[in-house]
C-alpha cells in the first residue's frame, strides 16, 4: 500500500494524463498537502482542530471597550472621525428632538381618550393620597416624639441614637408615603397623571434623601477645627444638593421602559439624558465652588491625629488638594460621550450618577462606622479595658478597608467590568486573588498579635486603671518593657515580610541563608557589639541598673540614668553632661539608689570640749531632725551615734549616721551641718577644732565622687 502522499500524487498525475483537452488546474500547495497528511493521520486530528478553532479566534472581531476610559477613547476617535463632517452630531440630535416633539404633540391623542382634565385630575389626586398618607406618618412620628421627648433638630456632634430619630422623621415617611402611592398607581390602570405624579414625587423624595444624608455627613464631620468649613457649606451649598439629587433622581425616574408606552421612548429618553446631562454640570459647578471648603475638612483633624499619624496627614494633604480633580475627569468624560459619542450617552451617564451616587454612599457609611467605632464620650465613662478599645478600634478599621474593596469592585461593575469575575476566570487573576488573601490574612494575624502584645507592654509600663486593681510599675519594668516591646516589634515585622515575600511566590529559603550568613559576618566583624548586646542583656535581667538610678560604672561615669538601649547607657552628671557609655566598657556598677542610703556624720572639736555635751548636741540634733515634717520622710531611722571614733592633730573625732532614702544622704547631711552648727555656736562648752566643722558639706549638685563627702562606716 502506497502512503498518503504518494496516493494523492498519483491521483492527481492521473487525472491531468486522462483529460489533456482540459485546461490545467493549478497544483496542490505544500499547505494543502500538510493539510491532508494531517487529516488522514487519526492522531493529528486534535491538532487540526486546534488550528482551525486559533484561525477562526483570529478572524473574530475586537470586543468594544467599555468603561469611562473607553467612552472617552470612543467620544475622542468620534471627534477625529467627525472632524470633517461635524454635521453628523448635530444630525442625529435633530433627528432625536424632532422626534421627541411629535412625540409630546400627541402625548394626550395617544392616552386612550383621556382629556386634560383627566389628567390633572389623576395627577392631583396621586398627589393628595401621597400627602395624606405622609401627614398620618409624620403626624404619628410627632406624638411618639412628644411622648418619649425626643429631639426634633439634628445636633451638631449627633450620636447614633439621634441619627437614628433623624432618619426616622425626615426619610422613612417619605419613602413610606411613595412605596404606598406606587402600589396604589400599580392596582390602576395605566394614566398620564398618575405616572406624571409617581414621576414628580420619586424625584422630589429622592432628592430630599440626597439631601439629609449629606446633612448627616456634614453632622458626623462637625468639630471644632471644621465650623467654619461646614457653616459655608450649610448656608451656600444646601440649595446645590438638592438641585443635584433632583435632576439626578428625576434622569433615573423617567428612563423607565414602563414609562415609554405612556410618554414616549424619544422622549423619555431625551429628558433623561438632558436630566442627567445637567446633574453632571451641577456636580462640576460644586467641585469648583466648594473645593476650599471640602479639602478643609478632609484634611483637618485632631491634635492627637496630627501628632502620632504622620505619614495619614501627608496623605490626607494630597487627597484634599486633589479630590476635585475626579469629578472633573468623570464630568468631563460623560459630557464628551454625550456630545460626540451619542449611541452609549444614556449609558454613560448613568455609569456617571451612579458612580457618584455609590461614592456619596460609601463615605455615609464610613461616617457611620467611624461614629459607632469612636463614639460620643458619655458624661461619666466607665473604665473600659484597653485590649477591647484597641481591638474594637482595629475591627472597625478593617471593616473600613473590607468596605472600600467592596467599593472598587461596585464601581468597576458599574463600568461593565468586575475584579471578582476576572480572579475567578482567568488563571493569573486566581493566583493574585489567592495570594492577596493569604497577604491579608497575614497581615490580619500580625496587626493583631502587635495590638495584644503592644496593649500588655503600655498597660504595664504606664496602667491606665489606679488605686486597688491597678499598681504601678517598678522601676525595672520600665526599663526592660519598651526594649522588649521594640524587640517584639522587629520579629512581628521581619515575620510579615518573609511570609508576604512567600506567598507572593519568592523562594525565601536562599535570603534566610543570605541573611544568616550575613549575620555570621556581622557577628565576626562586629565582636565589640556583640559584646555590648550580651553584657546589656545580663546587666537588665540582674536588674543592676534601671532608669532613674544614680551609678558610677567607672572610668569617670557617674550621674543618674536618663535611658538604657539594647547597647548603651546614657548618664546625666551633676553638672548637667550626658555620658553615653557602652556597655562592654562596665567592669563594675555601683549603684546609691537602691532600698536605702547611710548620711554618715563626723565631727571635730577641740580637746578642751566637753565630749559628752558634744554626744549631746549631736543627739538632740537628730531627734530635731526625726520631727521636722520635711526631713522626717527622708529618714528610715532615728541618728545612731558611734562615740569618739579616734584623735587627730586638730582634736577628737566624733561620728554617727542617718539611714536615709536613696539620694537624699546629701540633703540630710546638709541639713545636720545646718543645725549642728548654730547649736555649737549657742554653747560655750563645746569648739570646732579650727574653728569649723570637720564634717563636709555636700555642694547643691552631686558631686562625682562621694568620697570627699560621705565616709563609709565598717
């Protein structure tokens, strides 16, 4: 059996020899016979399919772009297209108010038989059920009030109750009063006047609702650094609103296929888009009117925000004096698309109004989340626990972000597209939705393991419940904790990253390697650090330093103990020089602020003295002491007299000593110097010898060394 191509070859000799008179037929391409080997292969036949299904893939046309980038991309190759024939545009808006006119000239031929009268009849009489059944509910809602003594004004910092009493009075009888004339005009045949008024009174109401949540945010954002900001917008802006919502609302209402076979398809269309078409310019004229005022209030907040959130103000500063520039490009866009692109103008401006309408939305309920999150401070707050307050605030601020995801991706399904629909269908969009998942939750964990474990540390460090549940820290406490607490911060973040980095698909065993042998390195090259780490580490844990302290860690350092690292000890001396001491440098601490201190006293007088009225003043002088009201709080113990502790060339020494608080040895020395000496001074019995006290006076700043002052008692 011959193959295929041999076959086919003879075939086609033999057809060519048998008709000669024939006119000859072209020959068979190399494509050609490609083709045919491969379809009589059996197995090649799933790779002909696949050609011919890429082949016809190629030849299908490009999806239409849609979007607000795509409407301005369409409105401005429109404009380019239209350039040498602008007569196009203008065409076809002649042709839609041409037919918009007919439309309205037998709007009242085209209604069955229903007059004018009977119009007006059946608009006022929707009109009148709707004001009755607003004035019962409104009515009802002022006795409720009255009995229960509810405020009828919205306050300037309102909180949820209030909020709540709001709405209920301005909107839910409303939308009340509208749901039931609707169902009214659904049980009727279908009228002019009824459709006109169910027309008339969703736009008004909608507008009213556009307005009152606007107030409401205006309510939540009032503060002392926003008065002025909010005043304007209160007194100038009000009017603009509702005019917004109006036209807006009034665009969406009659768009209804329902309402086409009673007004017209052409013209509630082109109502519609010239509705929507003013809403869009209103919406500009408020951006530009009111920008100072609205990146006013965007970009003000408390003094405890701009103190501690840097990196948000400066944020925030580049929102505010930004913010407007959206509205321009979306008004911009819908106009254009409107003007030049007239087949997707009612689209677009609906994709427009809605995407505004859904923004205004969100920041209402961002508002709401922050005033239930924060609150309004009663006028007797109850003691709160500090972990409920820092996670109640990380739930709400997670609540915030879930709910600004959920608007991006309401937006993009506004413009014909969707995020979700894209991770879902496509691989690559899978695998970002799976890895930003892990990402969160991630971050989730580590947000919050930081907030319970920075909660214990500042609960500890400085607790914000006193008297019998709470104690305050030691001083040790103090010392370690924020070193912990920086050390916490340090694993929590290099774990985030590593894990980030993994589920983003990096191989991170290679930089753990990296990173050990650099450490490795560091370790060799640095033993002089590593030193200091070590012996800081050991000096904490003995407790053998803490901030506050007065130390002398040798070489000439001595002063009190401002701050403590990981490193480094910084010591403040008596004259006021900072001394920042590693601390592989301390071979020794000593340290005069612990439990209790000794003021020891030595006196010399003359050989001449009375020794024994010597002994006596000094102890009449410590029981003065013990019952002054400002010494006795330095004091631990009465004076403890030694006796006559040796001779020298100026006469007898006498000594004795004070236990005294920590640091207070100088002050009681002084103190005794004082008081002994007028005392000598009243006597003729007992002399300095000299004529001055031998025991030394310690300078108003500490000294550097004690040694000149204080004499150690065996």
């Amino acid at each position: 059996m011959l193959p295929a191509w041999s076959a086919s070859s003879t075939t086609a000799t033999g057809n060519t020899a048998a008709a000669p008179t024939a006119p000859a037929a072209p020959p068979s391409s190399a494509l050609n016979a490609l083709a045919k080997t491969l379809q009589a292969n059996p197995a090649a036949t799933a790779l002909v399919a696949a050609l011919q299904q890429a082949e016809q893939q190629n030849k299908a046309p490009v999806p239409v772009q849609k979007g607000l980038i795509g409407l301005i991309s369409d409105s401005l190759e429109a404009v380019q297209a239209n350039y040498g024939q602008v007569a196009a545009p203008q065409k076809y808006w002649q042709q839609q108010f041409a037919r918009a006119g007919n439309e309205l000239s037998t709007l009242f031929s085209r209604q069955n038989g229903e007059t004018p009268f009977l119009v007006l009849a059946h608009f006022v009489e929707m009109l009148a059920l709707f004001g009755f059944v607003a004035f019962v509910l409104q009515y009802v809602g002022k006795r409720v009030r009255q009995h229960f003594g509810m405020q009828e004004t919205l306050s300037t910092d309102p909180s949820i109750k209030e909020l709540s009493i709001y709405i209920l009075r301005h909107i839910v009888p409303l939308v009340l009063a509208l749901l039931v004339e609707i169902a009214v005009v659904l049980s009727l045949p279908a009228a002019l006047g009824r459709a006109l008024a169910t027309l008339l009174l969703y736009t008004m109401i909608g507008a009213s609702v556009f307005r009152a949540v606007c107030a409401i945010i205006f309510s939540l954002s009032y503060s002392g650094h926003r008065n002025v900001a909010i005043h304007i917008l209160y007194r100038r802006a009000w009017k603009l609103l509702y005019f917004i919502g109006f036209a807006g609302w009034f665009g969406d209402a009659i768009n209804n296929p329902k309402l086409y076979t009673i007004i017209g398809g052409a013209l509630s269309s082109l109502v519609a888009t010239v509705a929507n078409l003013v809403a869009a310019i209103l919406c500009v004229v408020f951006a530009l009117r009111f920008r100072r005022p609205i990146a006013h209030i965007i970009r003000n907040r408390s003094l405890e925000v701009r103190s501690t959130h840097r990196a948000r103000m400066e944020t925030l500063e580049i929102v505010a004096s930004l913010w407007h520039y959206p509205i321009l490009l979306l008004a911009g866009g819908v106009s254009l698309a409107t003007v030049f692109g007239p087949a997707s103008s009612g689209a677009a401006l609906d994709h427009a109004l809605s995407s505004a309408a859904l923004l205004v939305g969100m920041f209402f309920i961002g508002t709401l989340l922050q005033r239930i999150g924060h609150g309004k401070k009663p006028a007797s707050p109850r003691r709160q626990s500090p972990y409920m307050l820092r996670l109640k605030a990380a739930i709400f601020s997670l609540l915030q972000i879930v709910m600004w995801i959920g608007f991006c991706e309401l937006l993009t399904r506004i413009w014909d597209h969707s995020l979700l629909d894209y991770a879902n269908t496509t691989q690559i969009g899978h695998l970002i939705l799976a890895a930003m998942g892990k990402i969160g939750l991630t971050l989730a964990l580590a947000w919050l393991a930081w907030i319970l474990l920075d909660t214990a540390i500042q609960e500890a460090i400085t607790p914000s419940r006193s008297g019998r549940y709470g104690r305050n820290p030691s001083t040790r406490m103090r010392t370690i904790l924020p070193l912990l607490r920086n050390a916490s911060l340090i694993i929590i973040l290099t774990a985030t990253v590593i894990t980030t980095l993994a589920n983003l698909g990096l191989n991170v065993t290679p930089l753990l390697a990296s990173a050990g042998v650099v450490g490795l390195a560091i370790g060799f090259g640095s033993q002089s650090l590593v030193k200091d780490v070590i012996t800081g580490i050991f000096i904490l844990i003995e407790d053998s330093m803490s901030v506050g302290d007065w130390v002398d860690v040798g070489n000439g350092h001595i002063g009190t103990v401002e701050h403590l690292s990981i490193r480094t000890v910084r010591l403040r001396d008596g004259n006021g020089s900072v001394h920042s001491v590693p601390f592989s440098q301390i071979l020794a601490v000593k340290n005069d602020s612990r439990e209790y201190a000794y003021a020891s006293l030595k006196l010399h007088v003359t050989l001449e003295s009375s020794i024994e009225d010597a002994l006596n003043l000094i102890q009449e002088t410590g029981t003065e002491m013990m019952n002054d009201l400002h010494l006795r709080r330095l004091l631990l113990a009465p004076i403890e007299i030694y006796g006559l502790n040796g001779f020298d060339l100026h006469g007898a020494i006498l000594t004795g000593a004070f236990r005294t608080r920590p640091q207070a040895q100088w002050e009681v020395g002084r103190a005794f110097n004082l008081r002994i000496k007028a005392k000598i001074d009243a006597t003729t019995t007992v002399t300095f010898a000299n004529e001055w006290s031998s025991f030394p006076a310690a300078p108003a700043a500490l000294p550097e060394s004690q040694e000149a002052v204080i004499q150690p008692v065996a």
